[in-house]
C-alpha cells in the first residue's frame, strides 16, 4: 500500500527487472483492498508505505500470519525501524537505496525470515516426537473452548489418558522401542478424532484430548469409551503384536466460568482413579467420592501431589502407661497432610480418598519409616518404648508385610518395639485375612494390637485366634466412663482382654474423671487429650526425655 504513485510504479519495476521468474505485482491503496487480496489467493509479500499506521500492519498480520511484512520509508531512521520491526514487520527498507538486487535481496531475506519464524514458533507450540500439539497450544485451545460455551450452550469434555505400565517397555526393551510405541499410539488416537477436536502430548505417556459441542455426559462416556477401545487395538512391541491397556479420566463442562487448569485436573485425577482400580478403564471426575466435609475438597490430583512432594506430615500420640511410674512407654505415628492452602488436614479429610486411589499402601510406608526413624533416635536412651502403626487391608498382605520387615531391619529396631493396629472393623469383615497377618506377624516377632475395639462385632472365637498383644477400646465407649451411672460395659471389655491375655488401651481420654475411672477399672495404659494431642516429633523427644509423668 503505497499512495505515491511513482514510487509504486518504481518498485514495480524494480521487482520485475530483479525478480528470477514471473511475478504478479498488485497495488491497493485501502486496506479493505488489500483484504480482498489476501483473501483472494497466495501472496508472497506485502510491502506498507511508511506512512501507513501500524494498523495497517496489525491488519496484514492477523488476516494472513504467514505473509512477511516490509515497511518502505523516505528516508531510514532507526527510531521508526526499531518500531517497525517490534510492531511485526521482518524488515525496514529506505528508498534510497532500492536497487533491483537489493530489493530482490531484502524480499528474499524477509520470505525466509518470516518462513524460519513460522517454524520455531510451531516447534514450540507441537510436541517433536510424535507431532501433536503439546501442553501449550492445547491449553490455549482449551481457554478458547470454554469461551465459546458462552454462546454455544453445549458442553466440551476432557480425556486424560494414560499408557498403563508404560515405564515396564523402556525399562526391558529400552527407550526407543518406548518411543515408537509412542509415536504409533499417537497416529492411532488422531483417527477418532473430528477436525474440530484435539489431541496432544503432555509429555511420557500422557495424551490430553478435547472435544466440543457435546449434548450430554453420556456422550463423553461413549467416546472415552471408543478412545479406550482403539487405544488397546494390537501394537508393534519390539516385532511383536502387543495388547496395551490404557487408563483414561473424564472431566465435563458446561460452565464457561470454569478455568482450564481446573478441568485438566478433574481429568488427571480421574484417570488417577482408574489406574488406581487396575488400570484398562475410565473414571468420571464427578463420580469421584469428594473428600467429606468439603464440597470443594482436595481433588485426586492434589492428593497425589501431596505424595509425591512430600506435604505429608506424622505426628505422634504418646500412650501412658498407669504401672512403671506412670510413665510414656511408647506412641502412635499418625498421618497429616500440611495442604498448602488449607494447612494441616486431619486424616478423615483425606485418607477416604487416598483408599479409592490406592494411595495407602505409600502412605503406610513412609508413616512406618518415618516412625521408626524417631525411635531409633529414642531407644538409646529409653530402649522400652514402643510404636505403633495402623495398617488397613491393603497393607496386610505376604508382600507388604515383607516390605514392612525389611524396613524394619533396614532401620537396625527389634520387632518386639513395633505394634501393628488392625481395626476391630477389619477384623470382622475379613477374618481370616486379618487373622492370617497377625499370625505372620506375630511369628516375625512384631506385636499385633486390636484397635477401635467396640465399633465392630468381632465373636469371640476370632478374638481367640486372632491372639492380639494388645486391646484398645475405642473412644467412643471411652466416653460413658464417667457420665453412665457405672461403667459396666468398659468394665466388661476390661476383664474380657485381659482374660484373652491382652493388655488393655483406652484410647480417647478426656476428662479427669474418666482417667480416674479407667485407673480404677484396671486399664493397662492410656491415651487422649487429656494427656496428649499428636505431637510433632521433636516436641515428642521433649516429653519423653523431660516431662515423662503422665499427669496426676
């Protein structure tokens, strides 16, 4: 666009003189001229008066992207050059110094210019090794997806999927075999794909899709079915034909007030569900238990996080022993997670959740090995204490018992100073199972305690086998000591352990005068807070090396 009509019949020229094969030289003076003509067919470059405004510019590059601008000027000055080229322009010419070559040249160079900027610019928004959109351009993509349900009405959905024991193909047949895998599953999972869809790689073995214009939640369903289906086809493995199974989270929207980071985390922690239940299937974000008590809880994600950053936190409930002077003579380790937005999270906020997403089984582990490393740093001076640990039924089996010996003997401890708390619950729902543990256990030398006594109905035979060390009535009997004109029934629970040649624990002491009782009906030890919340483990070392009376 140039108004100087003897300088554009120049340039004309110029072009044609220099230019190495036929060439179409067009001149428009409006911009809606130059519109038609971007719009008509493939231009190669645009050449703007330097009187032109830069929304001239603006214009040329947001209607054809990919066509290199060149600003001609008067007269060069680096001021307008510098704001030529900031505004979008590959290049800043004087006419003084149009020459047919170097006209020629400078057109050439802007060509190449602008072709090298198209390149980095789809390198960084595609993944190189299988050529789809990466995490950047999908989550644009997404942003503008939720846009658009303002006025659409409808309802996008995101799939999370991931490649189930991905990590067990590079690990035996090596990275590049993981590699190929990856770039076939990618050309398999474009082809369920309509041209207004998307899907890319988030890195590993992490695809993330999204689909519009959708009726309804059954329809997501249907198609992270149809995914599942042809992402488990037979694959190349290494020269054979290998079934995968894949893992997939859905998450749906409807409310464009919801943000992309939002929905992508409802998909992952979906998917985390699915996994958690064996892998092979899909999970439906709003189908995922919220964490109780908190209608915008902890989500899977976040939970899974915790765990991999390390936000857990064990603190430690001392038990009070009434004989040997009244003195701590051990604790429980029990779990928290420090929520970075929401601090410190009691167990019931969080464990339910963890339990669906197979979580537990890592969260027992290191509340055992965190556990065992402040007693260690104990015994030397007190070598009576004693820890104990809760385990739930996913802890119990030959293989994770195993691990829970080793870390045992890794951390240089006897058995004899480790209780294992098994729920009266558990006991009741999965005797022989339980049962089987605390034979295994007890046979390591590891001491078995009943926990929660009184909130299940274990028979007495069970009780027998069972063989328990310890029996600690729960809380919630705990709490008519004291108030019930007697305390027959705690009195009863009392005898009946002791009769089993258990000692006996009351657990949830509050008051002086249930203290006072539970004395008198012949408790062994004690724990609540009265005596004790759950403490951090340095302020634990302070009681017992400092203050080791239980109070009078």
């Amino acid at each position: 666009m140039d108004r100087d009509r003897s300088s554009v019949t120049l340039i004309g020229e110029l072009l044609r003189s220099a230019w190495p094969g036929p060439i179409t030289f067009t001149h428009t003076e409006r911009i809606d001229d130059i519109t038609q003509q971007l719009l008509a067919g493939p231009v190669t470059a645009v050449l703007l008066g330097e009187h032109e405004d830069l929304a001239a510019l603006d214009h040329v590059r947001s209607l054809a992207p990919g066509v290199p601008v060149l600003v001609l000027s008067d007269a060069y000055s680096d001021e307008a050059a510098t704001t030529a080229l900031r505004a979008g322009a590959q290049d800043y010419i004087s006419r003084g110094d149009l020459t047919p070559e170097h006209l020629r040249r400078r057109l050439l160079h802007s060509v190449e210019r602008k072709r090298a900027e198209l390149q980095l610019a789809h390198r960084a928004l595609q993944d190189p090794l299988t050529a789809l959109p990466n995490r950047t351009l999908f989550m644009d993509r997404l942003s503008v997806a939720l846009d658009r349900l303002r006025r659409s009405g409808l309802m996008i959905a995101v799939l999370f999927l991931d490649v189930d024991d991905f990590k067990l193909i590079n690990d035996s047949m090596g990275h590049r075999v993981g590699d190929q895998v990856l770039t076939a599953m990618a050309m398999r999972l474009r082809s369920v794909l309509r041209p207004m869809d998307t899907v890319a790689r988030f890195g590993g073995d992490e695809f993330v899709f999204l689909f519009e214009g959708l009726t309804s939640v059954e329809e997501a369903v249907t198609i992270a079915e149809r995914v599942r289906e042809v992402a488990s086809l037979p694959i190349n493995i290494g020269g054979r034909s290998e079934s995968l199974s894949v893992s997939i989270g859905v998450a749906t929207a409807a409310d464009p007030g919801m943000s992309p980071d939002e929905l992508i985390h409802q998909a992952d922690g979906a998917m985390y569900h699915a996994k958690a239940r064996g892998g092979g299937g899909a999970t439906m974000a709003d189908r995922l238990r919220p964490v109780p008590g908190d209608e915008a809880g902890p989500t899977a994600h976040q939970l899974q996080q915790a765990v991999e950053r390390g936000e857990l936190r064990v603190v430690y409930q001392p038990l009070f022993n009434f004989d040997s002077g009244r003195e701590v003579t051990g604790f429980e380790a029990l779990v928290r997670w420090e929520h970075p937005d929401r601090g410190l999270l009691g167990p019931s906020e969080f464990l339910p959740l963890a339990e669906e997403l197979g979580l537990m089984p890592a969260i027992d582990q290191f509340v055992l090995q965190q556990a065992l490393g402040l007693l260690g740093r104990l015994l030397p001076a007190r070598s009576e204490l004693t820890v104990s640990v809760n385990r739930t039924r996913d802890q119990l089996g030959d293989t994770e018992i195993s691990t829970a010996l080793a870390t045992l003997r890794d951390a240089g401890i006897g058995p004899d100073h480790l209780y294992v708390d098994i729920a009266e619950q558990l006991v009741s729902e999965h005797p022989d199972a339980t049962i089987r543990a605390a034979e295994i256990l007890r046979s390591a030398g590891v001491r078995v305690a009943l926990d929660d006594y009184g909130t299940g109905s274990v028979p007495l035979e069970d009780l027998r086998r069972l063989r328990a060390d310890v029996l600690k009535i729960h809380q919630s009997i705990v709490g008519e000591v004291g108030a019930a004109p007697d305390s027959s029934v705690v009195g009863a629970v009392v005898d009946l352990g002791h009769a089993l040649g258990m000692k006996v624990v009351a657990e949830g002491v509050e008051t002086d005068e249930q203290l006072i009782e539970l004395r008198t009906l012949g408790c062994d030890a004690a724990q609540g807070y009265l005596l004790s919340r759950p403490i951090r483990g340095d302020q634990l070392e302070e009681l017992i090396m400092h203050a080791n009376e239980m109070p009078a």
